[in-house]
C-alpha cells in the first residue's frame, strides 16, 4: 500500500485527509458524547429491569404456582436461553443492518414480551414470553456497548462503557425495590406491567441514537458519516471532497473467524471462559439470593433488600472498576476482581452480622455483576471495529451458558438440602476459575499473541 500521510483532526491541509479512528479517540468529551452514554445507559436500565424482575418476584411465584426448587431453576433459564441466542444472532446482524436497527429490535422483544408475561396463566405462557424476551435482553447488550466504545474518547473509554453499563444496576435496583413495595400490595403482574414503559419511549430513543460512524462509512452513507464526526469533533473541516481513513476496515469474510485469527485465539478463548462463569455466578445469585435468604430465616423484605444492595455495589464496582482499567490495566484489574468475587460469596454463607452481610453483599455485585460490565468493556477494546459487534455478541452468548447453568445449579443445591455454606462456595468456584483465565488473558497479551494486526484502507467519502 502506498505511503499515505493522515493529518489531524481539523486540518486544512490541501489533501484533506482524515483517520476517523484517531479522531474519535482524542476528540473532547462534549454534548454529543453525553447523549449517546445517556441514551445508552438508558437502555441497559430498561434491559436491567427485565432481566432482574424474576429473581424479584421468584418467592411469591414458587408459592402461587406451587413450583419445585428444581422448576422454578428451569423457569429462571428459559429468558437466558433466549439471551445467549439472542447475543448470538442480534451481534453478528447488527454488523449487516446497523446497530441502531439491531438495538430497535432488541428494545421491542425484550420490553413487549416482558409485559405479556403479566398476562401468562400459566407455566408454559410465562416460559414462551420469558424466552422470546431474552432474545431482546441477550441482543441488545453487546450492540449499546460496541456502540458506547466506538464514539468514547480512549482516555476515558473503559469509564464511559462501564458508567453506561451501569444502567444494568440501576434497572435491576429499581426492579428489586419495586418489588418491595408492590409484591405484597399489587401482586406479581404489576412488576411486569411496567415492563411496558420503553415502547413509549422508543421513538424518541431511536430519533436521537446515532448509528455506527464505521457502519456508515462502509455502507457508503457517506454524508451522515461527516455529520456525525462533525458531532464527534465540532473543530474538523470537513467537504464533500474530505477523505476518510478508517483502521480495521477489512473485508469480512466470515466475522467469526476472524475471532480467531491475528494471534487473538487464545484471548478469544479466555475472554469466553470468564464470561461463562462471570454469568453463572451473577444468575445463580441474582435468581436465589432472595430463596436462599429467606430459607436461612431473613423475611421476604430484607431478601429483596439484599438484592438491592447486590445492584447497588454492582455500580461503584463497574465505574470504580473502569477508572482503574483506564488507568492501570482493565484485564488485570478483571482477575483481581473475580478472586474477591469468589471470597465474598464465600464469606456470605456463614451468616455474619447484619453490617457485615450486607458489606459482603456490595463487594460481591461489585465484582460480579460489576465485573461483567467490565468484561464488555474489556471484549470491545480487544476486536477491532469490523468484527466488534461479532466479538460482543459471541463472548456474550457463550457467557449465557453460564448465565443458563446459574439458576438450575441453584436450584439443583437448594433440592437437595445443602448447608448454606456450601450453597455459597458452590456459587464462588467460577470466581477462581475467572480469576485464572484473565491472568492468562493478561500473558498472552504481554506476549504479544492478543494483539489484534489492524489494516488501514481507505474510503473515499
């Protein structure tokens, strides 16, 4: 390929070139930036909120419908079930029709089949709404957080992915204390009533997200692709001559691949193995904490409670936890977590004071559900822009298998009447297991086998 020289943002030298990837990375934080993590996060409370809600209303649905530990753990995996294939299929499409459709889509299936399930009469209805919602849970996340990553400035770019996904927390906290005050009142349908709300919203959701900056460019949009770097860096002079160079802009022959090639094979399945068991273990607890609290003697109240504060610490777990990525290194940050994850869960089955059981319970939503924000993160930062969403969108579907074994392990250990402290130590394994798979993520890298070799193309806007 010819020599090519890339000017900087704003440059009005004669050739009028520009690497969109360079610009986006050291543009300013500004108005534009704050609306896309705004609209993002936004999102991902909606898409908290209809996950968190069966954990939440689990003990009043185990008694109504006189449910087995063991069915109400199948029950639990139908929604996960439609999450990991959810991931699977909305990932790679969003790559061919935009992430923006893809994320409508998600928004549309996980927010109206959560509000039918307040209508199912039954098992099987409330499995089929439960699964068909998944599929939105599953396929929205990967593409809002690919879509946060592309248009983050990278000094700040892990901070900004987790803040946005901390929206996961915020929704699960307001599921979780809606439950409180509504279960014993209203009933269970209401909590999924409610669940209806972001289908109001979605048209003006839609109207302000902007589309994917390197989706444009290769569709040939080229004049929404200046507009929107224009809004990405209000400094550049852009014209219907400006030339746009965009890194890793490869042709993408089979995007799943491509996972496993340029010495990413190895990161590739390490990435996948900490998000297997990131998501049991936040599953299994954010499906039986509430059970197993209240079998050990706490009221339904202060099981809910629990669940509360296990959201609550997942927020300063992903924003404390991205600070510390930006700052350090996000991959060695991830295996400290996951090891204090695994002794924390631990510590939670010997029923300590009540300061110290909640302390504990914080601790583990920061580096549980705290670290899963931070995965994302971390998988966005490690493909480049033509494979990201493929990348996302497999580490997440892989990870739902964990996310599906979560619930029946629970309900498997709750059937056969173990102690409360094997409960909790069965729940901590996966974090040791994680813990070893982000160190060695972290050597591969320092070997130089995980970086990804980015190819420069140019495309003439």
């Amino acid at each position: 390929m010819p020599n090519t020289t890339i000017h900087p943002a704003g440059s009005n030298r004669p050739d009028n070139r520009l690497d969109v990837n360079q610009t986006i990375d050291n543009a300013r934080f500004n108005r534009f930036h704050w609306r896309v993590l705004l609209l993002c996060a936004l999102i991902i409370i909606f898409d908290g909120y209809d996950l968190v809600i069966y954990g939440v209303v689990l003990p009043v649905l185990m008694q109504e419908w006189q449910l087995t530990p063991m069915q109400a753990g199948a029950l639990g995996s139908y929604a996960l079930f439609g999450m990991m294939f959810g991931a699977l299929f909305f990932g790679p499409l969003a790559d061919k029709i935009g992430r923006k459709k893809a994320i409508a889509i998600c928004v549309v299936l996980f927010s109206g089949f959560t509000f039918l399930n307040g209508f199912a009469r039954d098992v099987t209805e409330f499995a089929i709404c439960r699964f068909i919602a998944g599929l939105g849970i599953g396929g929205v996340m990967p593409n809002v957080v690919a879509l946060m990553n592309e248009y983050a400035p990278k000094k700040i770019r892990s901070t900004l992915v987790a803040i946005m996904f901390s929206g996961y927390s915020v929704g699960g906290m307001l599921s979780a204390g809606l439950g409180i005050w509504l279960l014993p009142n209203f009933g269970w349908e209401v909590m999924f009533y409610l669940a209806g709300i972001p289908l109001l919203l979605l048209p003006l959701i839609m109207l302000s997200l902007p589309e994917s900056v390197g989706f444009l460019i290769k569709r040939g949009r080229h004049s929404e692709a200046r507009q929107m770097l224009q809004k990405v860096e209000p400094a550049l002079s852009l014209t219907t001559q400006s030339e746009l160079l965009l890194a890793d802009n490869k042709p993408a022959g089979k995007p799943v691949k491509e996972l496993f090639t340029d010495g990413r094979a190895l990161g590739t399945l390490m990435l996948w193995l900490a998000f297997f068991c990131c998501l049991l273990m936040v599953y299994a607890l954010g499906s039986w904490l509430p059970k197993l609290m209240a079998n050990a003697g706490y009221s339904l109240g202060s099981s809910l409670a629990f669940l509360l504060v296990l959201n609550f610490g997942a927020i300063f777990g992903a924003v404390g936890g991205g600070v510390l990525g930006d700052k350090l290194n996000l991959p060695k940050v991830l295996a400290v977590f996951f090891a204090i994850a695994a002794v924390s869960i631990t510590l939670l089955g010997f029923k300590p004071p009540m300061v110290v059981l909640y302390s504990l319970i914080a601790i583990a939503g920061a580096t549980t559900i705290g670290s899963q924000i931070l995965l994302y993160a971390c998988a966005a930062q490690f493909y480049n822009l033509n494979i990201r969403s493929t990348g996302l969108g497999w580490a997440s579907g892989i990870g739902r298998n964990g996310a599906i074994v979560g619930p029946l392990l629970g309900g498997s250990l709750l059937a056969i009447s173990l102690p409360l402290q094997l409960n909790f130590m069965a729940f901590a394994v996966p974090g040791v297991i994680a813990s070893v798979a982000m160190s060695v993520f972290v050597l591969s890298q320092r070997r130089g086998k995980a970086a990804p070799a980015f190819v420069l193309q140019k495309q003439r806007v």
